[in-house]
C-alpha cells in the first residue's frame, strides 16, 4: 500500500527557477523518448526497455543538451520509467498510445528517489535533491513519522491556473 502526505512549501527564487526547469527537463525526456520510440517503430527497430532509454538519456541526450545535467537524475528517471508503464499499458490493451507532453497543459510535477537520506522532513524546512533547504509548513502529526520514501517520491508544482497564487506541494509516497 502507498500513503502519501502533502506538504506546502516556499522556495525561494533560485529554486522556484530549478523547479520549474526541472519539470520542463522531465517534459523535455519524455518526449525525446517517445520521439525516438515511434521513429525506431517505423524504421522496424526493436521497441527499446526502459534501462536502454535511460541509457540513452544519460549517454546521449546529457552530453547533447547540457541542461539536463543541472536537474535531479532521479526525475528523469522516473520520467523514462513513466513512459515506459504508459507503453506496457497500451501493450496491454489497458490504455491508449502514450501521448507528447504540452507545456501548459502538463502537470508541473517529477517524481524522486529517496536514496541515501538525500530528503530530510523536519518543522520547518525540507530537504530535496538538488533544491537544499526548501522552507515549508509540515504540519507533523504524532501518527505522521517524517518521510522515509522506499520508492519515488513526486514533487508537484502550480495546481491549475484557476488559482492566482504560486503553490508548491510536496508528496512523500510510503510502502
């Protein structure tokens, strides 16, 4: 079973700019990847798994835009690995063909790892890869333990634009 907790926080304009890159560069490998998969489908290439295109990603595309190397690893990823359900789901007949990923229609979110205590939950603050010291209001509950992701751990960003204000949440997914 996943839980999952939200938390507001407050980055600072440094990392509300990092943030927004890093759901631009996840936007960005997805795409890339489903470009290369329906080109290598139409040249009558094998359909590539998901470590092979996360290969390609950290191979190719890093050394070719260097934009991606400021950006969490783990987000693009899971941004691999998320393309890659979305295909075993259409394999299966459970979903449609996956589709491109629109600037302003996407959900401004990645997902992370938590490895080696690279995110740290306190009262104040949280700790996130790349992003250090994020002031937010965690309301800690003593049934609530502070986050310990075993598997990936989504940051979400701007919630719609029906609401004015920039919102952030952040998620910790538990097993």
């Amino acid at each position: 079973m996943n839980r999952a907790y939200k938390y507001r926080i407050y980055p600072n304009k440094e990392q509300e700019q990092l943030l927004s890159s890093t759901f631009g560069s996840c936007r960005f490998v997805y795409n890339q990847i489903l470009a290369l998969q329906a080109a290598n489908y139409k040249a009558g290439i094998k359909h590539l798994s998901r470590f092979a295109a996360n290969k390609y990603v950290n191979n190719t595309l890093k050394k070719e835009y260097l934009f991606l190397k400021e950006v969490d690893k783990f987000a693009l990823t899971n941004a691999v690995y998320a393309l890659e359900n979305g295909y075993q789901k259409f394999f299966k007949k459970q979903g449609g063909y996956p589709r491109f990923k629109k600037k302003h229609r996407a959900k401004r979110s990645y997902t992370t790892n938590f490895t080696n205590g690279n995110i740290v939950v306190e009262e104040t603050y949280m700790k996130l890869p790349k992003l250090k010291k994020i002031k937010a209001s965690v309301p800690f509950i003593s049934s609530r333990p502070p986050c310990r992701c075993s598997r990936g751990c989504p940051v979400l960003g701007k919630e719609g634009a029906k609401k004015r204000r920039r919102k952030y949440l952040w998620r910790s997914r538990r097993a």
